[in-house]
C-alpha cells in the first residue's frame, strides 16, 4: 500500500472533506520512516491535530501536521529526541505561526451547528487571540495540561505562559 502526503490546503476545494478528521498515513512504509517514527507519530497525532486546529483553524491544521513531520523526518526522525512530545507541539505552534502569516489573517473556527450563539462568540474570540496566547489557552483551559507542562510544550518558560494567559483573558474580557 502506497502512502502519500496529501496535498495542500489551496489544492482542495471549500467543503471537501475527503481527508479532513481521517487517519492519514504520511509515509509509504520502507521508504524512509522508521517504525518508531511512525508510532510516535501514531501516538501523538490527534493531539497534534486538535492542537493546530485551535491555532489554525480546522481546515489548515492537516496541512501544518504535515509540514512539520516532513521536516522532522527529514532532520533525523523523531527516534534521535529524548521527548517527542514537545517537539512536535513547539513545531507545530511554529508552524501555525507560519502559516498564518503566510495567509494574512486569523481564520475564525468554523462552527459546529450544536453551540449557541454564545459559544459561538467565545469562540470567535479565542480564534482572534495571537498564536501564542491562543496556544496557552487551549493547553491549559480545553487540553487540561499544568502551567509547566504546557511551558514544556510551547518551548518557553512557565512565567510565559502565565503572562500569554493574562493577556488572553485580559483580551477576552474587553472583546466579550
């Protein structure tokens, strides 16, 4: 079985779901990807996923998964990295920082038909908050991780990430 990197973004039309929220294999099997490469992969893709989707928006978050594991294997693999983990959630935030410039402007979230139109402000709010505060809040607030692990994650210090959340609930406070 042939596994390929799916295409960019801007090759898909509006609405086209066919590789959006599905297991997507990276890599043909032999060609390059160790089976520990791949298991860690496996082991920290729908984190990763929902982690880039809280920066980018759904609809890019595939896109910047995929850029950052190109890169990763392409330096070595993630077999050489003591924690995994963090890199790739570093990566990610900085390719979701990328991405975004790359693009000019924050994507709002699309929203699901379930929330109110409450929710639905909050979270356009959220979505409008830079990267790194955006990143913060959605560790500590919707991903449940500690001041320090979500330090560890982000690459920064856990003084950092209480600034990045002050400013965001201080942003979040004028704006709702």
């Amino acid at each position: 079985m042939v596994w390929r990197v799916y295409g960019t973004h801007s090759q898909s039309r509006v609405g086209d779901r066919r590789h959006r929220l599905q297991p997507f294999p990276l890599f043909e099997r032999g060609q390059g990807m160790e089976a520990t490469d791949e298991s860690i992969y496996n082991k920290h893709r729908d984190d990763l996923i929902r982690y880039a989707a809280a920066l980018v928006g759904s609809d890019l978050a595939e896109d910047v998964l995929s850029r950052v594991m190109v890169r990763a294997l392409g330096r070595g693999g993630l077999t050489r990295l003591d924690e995994p983990r963090p890199y790739l959630f570093k990566a990610v935030l900085n390719e979701a920082r990328s991405a975004l410039r790359r693009r000019d402007a924050v994507p709002l979230a699309r929203h699901p038909h379930h929330l109110d139109s409450h929710d639905i402000e909050v979270l356009d709010a959220v979505m409008r908050l830079p990267a790194r505060q955006r990143a913060a809040v959605y560790l500590v607030y919707w991903g449940g991780e500690t001041i320090e692990r979500t330090a560890t994650l982000m690459g920064t210090a856990p003084g950092t990430v209480k600034r990045y959340l002050h400013l965001a609930r201080q942003r979040l406070k004028g704006t709702l």
